[in-house]
C-alpha cells in the first residue's frame, strides 16, 4: 500500500520534529511467522518509553547510524536489553550515507559491548548493514544487499520465539495505554500467560501499588498489530501469546 514517509510516527508532532516520542506496535508476516515489532524513541528524553517497552519483547534490534555510531543514548538502551538478557542483533543503518564508516562503527559497537560486560554469547551478536532507504540488508559491509531477507532470517534464526502456558490462569502485562474516540481506553500488552476472550470479566492490578485491591472489568474486543496473514485472510486472536490490545470500559 502506498504510505507516508515514517509511517510509524504518527503522532502530529513526531512529524513536525521528525523524530520517534512513542512508541509503537506493528507486525509483519515472513514464512508462516508472525513477527511483533516495536519501534522505540532514539533520543534520550524519552527513554522511559524504552525501557518500559523493553519488557514485552524477546530480543532487540539495535539499530546504529553507519556515519554517527553508537549515541549516548545507544549505550543506555543497550545496557537495559543486556542487563534483561535479551540477544541482540545490531543493525548498522543508512550504510548508503557518502560518509559512512562502516569498519569504523562495526569496531565502536564492539568496544561499547565490552565496557557494559556483555556476555561471550552477547559478544557473539550478528550485525545486518542495512539502508532502511532502499530497504535492502546484508551480511556483509562489502556486499550491497538486494532485499530485507537477511535482517528477516536472522531475527528467526536468532531471536527466540515466545514461551508460555495457554492453558493457565490469564496473566496479561499492559505495557502502554492509549485511547481512541470510538472505543475508549486501550490497553496494549503481552499475554505472559492463558488465553484472553471477548466478554471474559478480567481483574487489573497495579504493580506500583500491590496494597490496592483489583479494579474488576470486562474485556470489550480484541485487536492485534498486522492481523492478517500473507494470504490476507485474519489471524486468530486466540493464537498462542499474541500481542493484543485490551478495550476496557
């Protein structure tokens, strides 16, 4: 479909500053697999949101400019998803940039990776250089890439997929909440354990304040990011640990 340029800053005044402020849901579908993606802020004013959304994932795609390198905000999202364990896959950007430096950076990421005692598997990260421009990736700084097929088969190859028990007791976490005119309060999480049903009467608690007794509500619909396959027909909701979104009244 035809889009605009930076489609996922929708917000008006991501737009006019031309930088990411939220952060926000998508997904796409490669072989058969749904892939949930989350795009974060870059720049360090907004890093709760990074960190807040740090929690939903399963590994991070750190994303570094061929011609800056790592920023100081780089080093502090990277030491989060370390400290969490999360595997790594560092994707050097805009390696068309006359003034990239791609040996250069691929040698400052590795420096970084070591000052925040990165484990030997962490060490062992895989590095995609890419040009979101032309949208092509490659393994390979010396080999101009043709298409995304080599970032796609290393997120597979290299990320684990999402664990849990869909037969248990519902335990959704909301990582965000947004609100829409037509349907009210959004919450957007991930479903850490069970299976979740429109009309299932849900209780919300506040990990900030456990002493507070639960907020009883119902569940009114359910959304997901990218909910149609490759063969545009709809993906079941109650697939196993879907991202979705919880309406409540």
């Amino acid at each position: 479909q035809v889009v605009t340029v930076r489609v996922m800053d929708s917000n008006a005044l991501e737009r006019e500053r031309g930088i990411t402020i939220l952060a926000k849901n998508t997904a796409v579908h490669y072989k058969g697999k749904k892939i949930n993606i989350i795009d974060t802020p870059g720049h360090a004013d907004f890093s709760g949101e990074v960190e807040r959304i740090l929690k939903m994932v399963n590994g991070v795609l750190l994303l570094v400019d061929a011609a800056e390198g790592p920023m100081p905000q780089t080093r502090f999202v990277l030491q989060r998803a370390l400290e969490l364990n999360h595997r790594v896959i560092v994707v050097i950007n805009k390696i068309d940039r006359p003034d990239a430096r791609l040996e250069e950076v691929e040698e400052e990421v590795l420096e970084l990776l070591l000052e925040l005692d990165a484990t030997d598997e962490q060490l062992d990260s895989p590095m995609i250089f890419c040009s979101g421009k032309a949208g092509t990736a490659s393994l390979s700084p010396f080999e101009p890439g043709t298409d995304l097929v080599p970032l796609f088969e290393t997120i597979l190859e290299y990320i684990p997929a999402p664990e849990g028990d869909e037969n248990g007791e519902l335990q959704l976490l909301v990582s965000s909440v947004d609100y829409n005119d037509y349907v009210g309060r959004m919450g957007i999480g991930r479903i850490e354990r069970g299976k979740i049903r429109v009309n299932q009467d849900v209780l919300i608690t506040n990990y900030h304040a456990p002493d507070q007794p639960p907020h009883k509500t119902r569940v009114v619909s359910l959304q997901q990011f990218g909910a149609k396959g490759e063969d545009g027909r709809p993906v079941p909701v109650l697939a196993p640990r879907p991202l979705v979104i919880v309406v409540t009244p």
